[in-house]
C-alpha cells in the first residue's frame, strides 16, 4: 500500500481489508466507531504523532512496514 509520505487519510487505509484487518489486530481498542469516525479525515502522519509516546516506536514502525506491504 502507498502511505503517500504518510500523508495518506485514515479512511482510505481502512477502505483496505488487508489494512484494516492489521490496524483492528494491533489496536483493537483504538477500532471503535466513535475514534474511527473522528479520525477518518485524519492523515496518518497527524495519528502518528498523537501515538508518540503511548506505543513502542518499534511496534509503530513494525505495522508502517505492513502496512506498506499490503
């Protein structure tokens, strides 16, 4: 999957099943209606920066790498 520099909206990953499948196995608690609704606008280079520092920059860096691997 292009991530477009990270410039690539939440919702268009999730249009992704393949995607979507590995947001919703690695964080399962962030994939309720309510967070997904505000955040499908978002870039994901902006979700990464609310994620620094409440996960593991490796375990951020290990779903980037699938993703882009979809």
């Amino acid at each position: 999957m292009d991530l477009k520099n990270n410039q690539i909206k939440v919702g268009e990953i999730l249009q992704n099943p393949k995607a979507k499948a590995i947001l919703t196995r690695e964080f399962p608690e962030l994939m309720n209606p309510l967070l997904i609704g505000m955040a499908r606008r978002m870039t994901l280079s902006d979700v990464l920066l609310k994620a620094h520092g409440r996960y593991p920059k490796e375990k951020l860096d290990r779903v980037l790498n699938e993703l882009r691997a979809v």
